[in-house]
C-alpha cells in the first residue's frame, strides 16, 4: 500500500467496520488520520453521548507521529444503532473495538478514553494479553459518584428537536458546560457532529434508546460492575494515566487515589478549571496526552 501524501495526513479519512452483536450485524464508523501504514495507533473513544469527532483537535496534532483512529462507538454519530438496546454496553463495546483493532491490523495500541471511552479502555486492557500498551482515562475510574450519574440521567434519551444548529449546538453545549471555558467556535467545533438535520429540525445524531440500560442498572447491578471493573483495572500491565477534571463530579480523588494505590503503574494529573471532561482542544490539554503517550512525565503545567 503507498503512503498516503503528508498533506492528506491532516485530514480525517472516513471509515467503518462491520460488528456483530448477539441480536445481529452493525457498522462502527471511524474517522482515521496520519499515515494509514503507521503501526503506531493511538484509539480515541468518546464518552457516552459524543462522538469520535470530539478528537478532531487532538488526532490534527498527534498524525505527524500517529495513525489516530477515532470510532463512533455503536448507537452514536454516524454508526449503526443496535438492533436490541440491551447490547448497550461495556462488552459489546469491547468486542466491537477488538473487531476495529483487527480491521487495522496492527498488534499494539494506545488508548485515550473519555468517560464511557475509559471504561471500554478498562475493559480490554485488563483482558490477558490484551493489545493496548498505554490507556489514559480522561475524568473516569472503576467507581463513578452517583449523583453524577443521575445528572446524567435527568437528560439521557430524552426527546430534543431544535428549530436551527446553533440552537441544538448551544443545548449540547449547555449539557456538557463542565468541560470547560471552550469559546463558541470550540463548542461549534465538537457539538456540530452530534447533530442531524431531520423532518425540517434537528436533532441529535445518538440512538436514545442508550438510556434504557442505564436506567435499568439497580444498586446490585451497579457494584457487581464496579468490581469488575477494580478487578480489569488490576491487571492492567501497562501504564495508565488518570486526569482529572478539578472540578468534576463523576470521578472523585478519592478514587484517583485508590487507583492510583492498587494500579500496577499509574500516575495521575489533575486539571484546573473544568469538570467531568476536559475536552482536550488546547494545547496545554494536549501536550498532556502527548507527553504521556511519549513515554514521558506527565503534569499540568
């Protein structure tokens, strides 16, 4: 295969995967940057009602060095929605980003997740002889404060049509305030693909049916997966960093520190200003990543 030219490198090339889950085939969409030959990948997951897009900034300034993959995890942006909506979860997103690993054909990667993006991190790195090599865990642990997720539950799934984009992007915008001071451009910059234009008003792009898994999650439930996700998180060989928003609800320091404890070699970097998730757009966000996924010390200052 010819290397694709140094210029179409800073352009995301589209792309999608067939999956299975046990109610049928679906497609993951992916958005790829750098050169498409690189066996340096660095995998970029989303939280749990964004897209791949959110990475645009990010992927831009890692492609010189990395092929950047950055997939719509199922139900999301621009991949399918599940035929069942209980397949709605960790496993079946694992599984799907085995089938996407696969697809690029390469035996490594470094993993950057966001939120619901950390947790499928969790999932595969803690598998034996699992392909991620380094995971860093934007604003997410094995434990997530409960009034958090019932934030989170107050809007999930439910109905929003908006008359223009900018009224759907300054809704989604408000939604997730805490990433951040982001400037209206930013907000238009990772808000935009979230949305579609349907029947003559717009809407967002994500399957609302994601919701009704989340909300079945009983308080038996809820700790039999937060200890599987301790247990994952245990075996996990590679380096892990931990960034923390300072002011974030979801993911507490007291957790941080646990995982930092009982990791096998985690570090952890908090950041000041925002909540539950920094959007990684400037450079000083992105020079964190860069600096850890270099093999480097990570702060931020």
């Amino acid at each position: 295969m010819t290397a694709a030219p140094v210029a179409d490198r800073a352009v995301p090339r589209q792309r999608f995967v067939q999956c299975a889950s046990p109610a049928g085939l679906h497609r993951v969409a992916y958005t790829e940057w750098g050169d498409p030959d690189n066996p340096r990948v660095l995998l970029c997951v989303h939280g749990l009602t964004r897209s791949g897009r959110d990475f645009d900034r990010l992927a831009a300034a890692f492609a010189p060095a990395w092929r950047v993959v950055c997939p719509d995890v199922a139900g999301r942006g621009l991949s399918s929605w599940l035929a069942s909506p209980n397949f709605y979860t960790v496993p079946q997103y694992v599984a799907d980003m085995v089938t996407l690993i696969a697809r690029l054909n390469v035996d490594t990667v470094d993993w950057f997740g966001t939120s619901m993006g950390g947790l499928i991190g969790i999932g595969l790195a803690g598998l034996p002889d699992s392909p991620v090599r380094r995971l860093l865990l934007n604003d997410v642990g094995p434990h997530l404060e409960p009034a958090a997720l019932a934030r989170i539950g107050e809007y999930l799934g439910k109905p929003a049509r908006f008359g223009t984009l900018q009224q759907g992007i300054d809704h989604a915008a408000l939604l997730a305030q805490s990433f951040g001071p982001l400037t209206p451009n930013e907000w238009r910059e990772i808000n935009t693909p979230l949305l579609r234009e349907r029947d003559g008003a717009w809407e967002f792009r994500y399957d609302p049916r994601i919701a009704q898994p989340f909300a079945a999650v009983t308080d038996d439930v809820a700790a039999a997966g937060e200890a599987a996700l301790w247990a994952s998180f245990a075996e996990i060989p590679g380096p892990v960093l931990v960034v923390r928003g300072a002011q974030s609800d979801l993911l507490s320091r007291e957790t941080v520190a646990k995982m930092v404890a009982t990791g096998r070699s985690v570090s952890s970097v908090e950041i000041a200003g925002v909540g539950h998730a920094p959007a990684f757009l400037d450079a000083m966000q992105i020079g964190i990543a860069r600096r850890f996924f270099e093999g480097e010390a990570a702060d931020a200052s």
